[in-house]
C-alpha cells in the first residue's frame, strides 16, 4: 500500500487519500443516498392523505405487543415465531437433504432429489392447503400452526437444500485431500475445513431465501392465523383504512427484512475471514 | 531397519487408463527419493497411493508396519506418518497460519493448544515465515505459503514427507526459497519423496532417482547414473528435452 502510494507520487500522479478516509467517504456518501430516497418514498406517500392516528391505536396489535383475543401470540411476533421456527426446521431438512443430494448411495439421493423436486416445483399456497385440508382425511389432523410450519419448513428446506449443496460442491478438492493428509477425521473436515468454507458461500443466498420466507409466512394466514398480514387486512376491512394498514404492514416486514440482513450482513463478515483480505468493505 | 514405505506390485485405473503399472518400490528410513518422469506418467498417483488419497486396484501398500486396505481406518492411521505438500498448497484460507499449523496436532496428536502454539511457532520460524503466524494465507507470497504449508505437515512429526511439485506453482524467484527448505529438511535425515522436476535440486538431494513413464517405473538408481550413465532410452529422451533449457 504504502509502495504503492510512494510509485504514484514518483509518477507525479496525485496521492488517493489513505485506505481508512477512502472507506468512511463511501458510507458516508451510502447514507445520504438512503436519507434521500426514504425521504422521496415518504414524500409520495403524503399525497394518500394517510390517518395517523388510527395508525397509532392499531400499531400495538400489529407489532403483537398485546395476546390476541384467544391468549396467543399474534402481529408481527406470531410472523416472526413462524418464520423462526421454520427458519430452523428447513436448515435441519436442508443439511440432511444436501447430504441426500450429495451421496453415493442410490436411496439417499432419489430420496433427496424427489422431495427436493416435489417442494420446489409446486406452489407454496398449494402445499400449505393439502397440508391442512387433506391430511385430515387420511386421519392426520393438524392445526393451523401446525399445518403453517410444516409447510413453510419443507418448501423453504428444498431451495436451502440446494443452496446449501451448491457451496458445498465449490470448494476445491485440494482443501478435502490437505486435510486428510493431516490425518483429520471426517467430520473433523466438515466441522473446520470445508463447512466454514462452504458457508461463506452459502450465507448470502440463504439470507436472501429467510428474507423471502418472512414475507411467504403471511400465506399462514389463510389458515385462520392471527399474523401480521392478517391482521392488517382484518383492520382495513372494519375500518376502510386499506392505505393506512398495507403500509403499516409492508414497513413493519421491511423493518424486519431489515434486521435479518444486518445479522446476515455479521455473518457473512464472521465467515469471510481470509478471503479478499485486501478492499474488503 | 525395516523399510518405513513397501509398495508391492500395485496397479491403479483411472476409468480406462492405467495409470500404474505393477509398480514396486520401498523407501528405506532417511532416504531421500526423487521421482522424475514426463506429465501423465503416473508420478503423483504413485505418491497419493503412500498416503492413501488414492486407492490401488491391486496390490499393496505398507506405510510404516500400516497396510493401507482401503477404508478410511487404516488411511487415517498411516497418515499420521506421513506429511504432504501439494503442487498448490492447499492452505485452508479462513484460518490463520499459525491456525493452519496448529489444527492437526490438537486433534490428531491430542496435544494441548499452548503447547501446540509453541511447537507451531519453532516450525514456522525453521522455514522461516515466523512473522507472519498471525496472517491469513492470502496475505502471503506463494513462496511463503508454501513454506507454511511444509510447516504444517511438520507440526504433525511425520516420519516420512511427501512432495508433490512443491514448485510447479511458484514464480521462478520463489522456486528457491522452497528449495533450500527441503534441503535443509533432507540435511536434518527427514525421510522423503518428491516429484519435482527441479534436476538440479534432485541431484543435490536424492539419494536415488526414480524415473516413470506410462504408469511404470523405467529406471531407478542414484543420481549419478541416472544423469550421467542414462541406460533406458525413454530417460535418455526425457533427460534431453527437460536438461535443454
């Protein structure tokens, strides 16, 4: 760097300003950017005459701050209770499936292969109504949550699946064979070598995938589920404050969105060590 | 002293090349190999059979009293033996160097991480890339993240060290720096094999030369004869288009 800088100077070339400097500039500048368009968003939002004030009386029940009328959870902490559990659900289904996908044994990859093709190539509202419409006629009768997470948890762990297999399958075979040349067992390799590697890999598209999930909870609704989408939609028929109760909705899953990218955005950060060392951001 | 390597007539198919012919050869405690021959000939499928990152279709493999069968046991036991050093050298890049080093003997040796640290720090000053313990791979010149990589082979106390190309993949003026490592190392009575195509540094360390071709060795003996009294036409051939240059 400091070579670098000293060849420019002899080249009578100007000086760029120290790396540090250079860095903070640009978020700076990320900032005003974002200042500005929130502003121009909130500017065109103006012209729908909104009503605040009925706004702020429903804004505890849609964040979920109080028990619905049946003692449970409901808003945006039912929305957020069904994408957690689901978030955790997938991740298991996803990692044994990628192993599926992965492995030699015939049964394991057709097993792993049908499932993966069954869930990503039908409709997620499909899945959610034969889940809690026809499981009850075989005998399997689930509730609304139930039926809501299994769901979500099975579509959303065939597209990690893949995810997850894809970053697996880019790390080069050289890091595998060093390993087992020092020795380490197998799941040693996985636990150290290849999964942190893979995982760099694979955060950035499976944040992508929970941001998606988050909004896809709200189809759970139709299961007579008190989340946010459903919620604001009772609210704007009683009240014919349609306006009012979308945005409210739409900004409450943005400030959410909002918070899984920045712990995607920390861990990806975690995982990146060693890689691109030099002009990180 | 019993041999610490004895490969006994091992054969290998790539799908529907055969890539090692009835291959037979033992490497003696303290002995410095070299095997040279053109590309494709089956040298570095050879070395992977030591360690056991290749199988053999037939034929057999005894690394040090450890007859590699195949499965992962026996593979694991032997390569606590033995070091390798690849052609790229396969530095894990989300961990440090001093992390690289001290991962195997934590766990395969069980030693405590202070004392692993330690051990770590003395091999990586002896290769002489001991300033950079708390870098990561990618901060390094190829030359020095080779070095590692041969420091973390030796942090496990191998008796035997495999070298697959250790130079192929480095700038001409790093070639060196590698070098007089494995020099120093061959000097101190490390046992070893390496496939290289370095002549000069082959006849300064080998103690016997080996020469493939097609998947079977051609010629073997100490370098003297091997450069100088070349009997197999082949080598004759190799020698004269590798020495050209």
């Amino acid at each position: 760097m400091a070579l670098d800088a000293e060849v420019r100077a002899a080249a009578g070339r100007p000086v760029s300003a120290p790396r540090v400097t250079r860095k903070s500039h640009f978020r700076i500048q990320v900032w005003a950017t974002w200042t500005v368009l929130a502003l121009l968003l909130a500017w065109g939002c103006r012209a729908l005459q909104l009503d605040f004030g009925y706004v702020a009386q429903k804004l505890p029940f849609l964040l979920g701050l109080r028990l619905g009328p049946d003692g449970f959870i409901q808003g945006a902490v039912l929305t957020l209770f069904v994408t957690a559990v689901s978030m955790v659900c997938a991740l298991g289904i996803a990692m044994i499936t990628a192993a599926g996908r992965l492995s030699d044994n015939p049964v394991a990859f057709a097993f792993a292969t049908f499932y993966a093709s069954l869930f990503r190539g039908t409709p997620l509202l499909v899945q959610v109504l034969i889940i809690y419409l026809a499981l009850p006629q075989i005998g399997v009768v689930l509730g609304g949550l139930t039926s809501g997470l299994i769901a979500l948890s099975l579509n959303y762990g065939a597209y990690l699946a893949e995810t997850i297999r894809s970053g697996m399958m880019a790390i080069p075979l050289g890091q595998r064979e060093a390993a087992m040349a020092l020795s380490l067992p197998r799941w040693l390799i996985l636990w150290k070598v290849t999964g942190p590697q893979a995982l760099r890999l694979i955060i950035p598209p499976a944040g992508a995938l929970f941001v998606s999930m988050l909004k896809d909870s709200a189809l759970v609704s139709i299961l007579g589920l008190w989340e946010l989408n459903f919620l604001a939609q009772s609210y704007a028929r009683s009240s014919f404050r349609y306006m009012e109760m979308l945005l409210a909705a739409a900004l409450i899953y943005w400030a959410l969105s909002i918070v899984f990218e920045i712990v995607q955005f920390r861990l990806e950060r975690r995982f990146g060590r060693g890689v691109a060392v030099v002009g990180r951001r | 002293m019993a041999d610490l390597v004895t490969i006994d007539r091992i054969n290998k198919w790539h799908g529907s090349l055969h890539a090692l012919r009835d291959v037979s050869l033992t490497v003696a405690p303290h002995e410095r190999l070299v095997i040279c021959g053109p590309s494709g000939s089956g040298k570095s499928t050879l070395l992977r059979c030591i360690n056991g990152l290749e199988t053999c279709d037939s034929g057999d493999v005894v690394v040090d009293g450890t007859r590699l069968t195949g499965d992962a046991r026996s593979a694991r036991f032997a390569r606590r033996e033995v070091g390798m050093v690849f052609q790229s050298f396969n530095l894990f890049p989300h961990m440090t160097v001093l992390e690289n080093c001290i991962l195997a003997p934590i766990w395969v040796r069980k030693t405590p991480k202070r004392e692993a640290e330690d051990l770590a720090r003395s091999v990586l000053d002896r290769v002489r890339v001991g300033a950079h313990a708390g870098k990561y791979p990618a901060q390094l010149s190829g030359g020095e993240q080779q070095r590692v990589a041969i420091a973390r082979a030796l942090c496990l106390a191998p008796k035997i060290m495999l070298f697959d190309e250790p130079t192929s993949a480095l700038d001409p003026e790093m070639i060196n720096e590698v070098l007089e490592i494995i020099v120093g190392l061959a000097d101190s009575g490390m046992t070893m094999v390496c496939v290289t195509h370095e002549m000069a540094f082959a006849r300064r360390v080998a103690d016997r030369i080996v020469f493939m071709d097609g998947g079977e060795i051609i010629e073997h003996g100490p370098p003297a004869e091997i450069f100088d009294a070349p009997r197999a036409e082949r080598l004759k051939a190799f020698l004269g288009s590798i020495l050209k240059n």
